[in-house]
C-alpha cells in the first residue's frame, strides 16, 4: 500500500482561450494514476463528499480521508508557457490525522498544494521511501490571492526531512538562488533529501543522488493541458523506484508517463501502464 498526504482542489484551468473546470491537486492525480496501474494507494487529506466518492469509485481508499471541507480552490492561467495563479485555501492536515500505517507503508508521497500539511508529519519516523512535492510547502499568497513562491521554515524541516525530493525549475530556483540545475541539485542534496529532482516540462528532469547527475529527456506528445503532469511524475517515479531500485527506469517511466497525461484536461488523459510501456520503447 503506498499512502499519499495533501489536498484535492477544484481548479479552473484557462488555455488558449478555453476554460475548463475541474478537480486536482497532487493526490487527487498520484492517486487516480496509480489506482489506474492496479496499485494499493491510500490518500490522507481534506476535501467534499463529491471528491471522497469519486476516488472511491477510482479504487483508492479514502478511510483517512475527510469530507468535511473546506476544499483550496485554484486559478490556472497559462499563456506563453507560463502559469499564473490564484488561488484560496483549504483544510489543515495534522499529525493526528495520518494513521500509523502511512509511516510504515512501503511508499509515502507528501504533495501539499498551499501550506495545508503539518511539518511534523514530516519528522516522524517511518519505515518506507517518502518522496516530498515541495511546491505546497513553498507557495503563499499576496493580499490579492495571487500564489507566490518562497523559501519557508516549513519547507526548509520539509526538505530536510525527506529520501526523494522532486521540485520543478522554478521551485528549485527560489530555493536555491539559482538557474544552474547542477548548481541548484547540489545545493538542495546538502538540504537533506538522498535524491534530488528537478523536473523541467517538455525537457524532462534532471536527477541527482548525491554521486551523479542524470538527465532523461521526455518523449514528444500533443500538450492540451500541462496541470497535474509533475504529480504525475512523482507517483510513476515512486512507484517504480521502490519496485526496481533503478533511477534510470524509473526515471523513463515518470517523463513518460507525465508527458501522456497532458493529451487532455485535468484527470482525464492519465495513461495506462500499456501506454506508458509502449511509448517508452518508441521513445528510449
């Protein structure tokens, strides 16, 4: 059983002039995505009965997963390659509200989308691989709801607290104070994390364990939305990790399977375990 911790969100996403609602959020995709392969998956988190009902019909387990609300609600707005937010938050996640056997599942996934999940989830001992998506720990808001990164005390126990950490270009700049991806890569292992990721879009990410960096590039597909490829990524790449120990074909696996799931809006381009394998062997 792999547990995954954060809020779903409703999202509306703006692109190329078309507007589309729908539900995300790091767990609302990890969790559909890896029900999808035919793996276990738990998800401890806040959202409504509607979101609780329709992981359930998904096959995740959702016994550690409130209904009560409030729901964080996102504005996505993409132009030129670039997305812009706003957004309004949800639920806080505590210690108390994570069950015993996320810490001792084989795989744990943190993906907060806005400050929601206690740093002290973070500290307590586990059994398991936890792989951290750091964004929700370094996004906040400006008066006027816009969502801002910044380097945090929170991110910082986070990160120090975490075996596989998975940021984006951008995240791993603020936190760093730099573009250079080596730079930035080795900066962030001293952190804490045993393995550092740093994802780059369309040219897929940059890995580095601590003794070598590896660049995997991502095969080409037809982007309709990119919103939810990264929390994709970090629940191809966990999985398989923990299933091989091999940086490299899990790597393959993740750009892969994040690039499929941009060929449609929200949850509904996710890939199957055929496609996934398919593409890969064109690709690789």
């Amino acid at each position: 059983m792999m547990y995954l911790i954060g809020n779903p969100t409703h999202d509306t996403l703006s692109i190329n002039k078309k507007t589309v609602q729908a539900l995300g959020g790091t767990v609302w995709y990890a969790a559909l995505f890896l029900a999808g392969l035919g793996r276990r998956v738990a998800v401890v988190g806040i959202g409504d009965d509607k979101i609780k009902r329709r992981l359930a019909r998904g096959g995740v387990d959702v016994r550690h997963f409130s209904d009560a609300g409030p729901v964080p609600v996102f504005e996505n707005n993409y132009s030129a390659g670039i997305r812009k937010q706003r957004a309004w938050p949800g639920g806080d996640i505590q210690l108390a509200d994570v069950p015993q056997a996320a810490f001792d599942a084989t795989g744990l996934l943190v993906g907060p989308v806005l400050q929601e999940v206690d740093p002290a989830i973070m500290r307590t001992p586990r059994s398991g691989c936890l792989m951290l998506d750091a964004q929700g720990f370094l996004r906040q808001l400006s008066t006027a709801g816009d969502v801002i990164l910044r380097m945090t005390p929170e991110a910082e126990t986070a990160l120090r607290h975490c075996d596989i950490l998975k940021v984006d270009a951008r995240e791993a700049a603020v936190i760093t104070s730099t573009g250079d991806g080596e730079t930035a890569g080795r900066v962030l292992h001293r952190m804490g994390p045993k393995m550092v990721i740093i994802t780059r879009g369309a040219d897929g990410a940059l890995f580095y364990d601590g003794a070598r960096f590896t660049q995997i590039t991502a095969p080409v597909v037809d982007v309709v939305d990119p919103t939810g490829a990264g929390d994709v990524f970090s629940a191809a790449f966990l999985v398989q990790y923990i299933a091989s120990g091999n940086l490299i074909a899990a790597g393959r696996f993740a750009v892969t399977a994040a690039a499929l799931s941009t060929r449609g809006f929200g949850a509904s381009a996710l890939p199957s375990e055929a496609e996934i394998s398919s593409l890969m062997k064109r690709h690789f």
